[in-house]
C-alpha cells in the first residue's frame, strides 16, 4: 500500500522527469484526486504522475546574528 501525504500540504514530489514542490489534493466537488505545483499545475501535464515524494524539511530559525 502507497503512502500518500494529508490533502493540500506541501511536499516535495517526483514524476521521473520532473521534481518540485507540489501538493496533494482530494476534491471533493470533482471526486477527483490531483496534484499540483506551486504554480496551480496539475504535475500530470509535466509528465507521468508523482512517483515520490517527501515531506519539506523545516525552515530555518533565525540564530543570534540574524535578529
């Protein structure tokens, strides 16, 4: 069985020509399950459907220079 990440978060994904950020969505007015770039693209239209994906690393936190 495949793991897939919570609708609507960010992760980075892979299709096998592409990789970039994207998100899982499950619309419930279309009964349909996509995913999407961070440019509203359906990853499909790039190529082959995600293949993996993984979660974003956290971002950085501000160290005492930066403040």
């Amino acid at each position: 069985m495949h793991r897939l990440p919570t609708s609507n978060t960010w992760v980075l994904a892979h299709n096998g020509k592409w990789t970039g950020v994207a998100k899982y969505e499950v619309l419930a007015e279309w009964i349909d399950e996509r995913w999407r770039d961070e440019h509203s693209e359906f990853v499909e239209k790039l190529g082959p459907t995600v293949t993996h994906w993984m979660p974003l690393p956290a971002a950085p936190s501000p160290t005492k220079d930066q403040t």
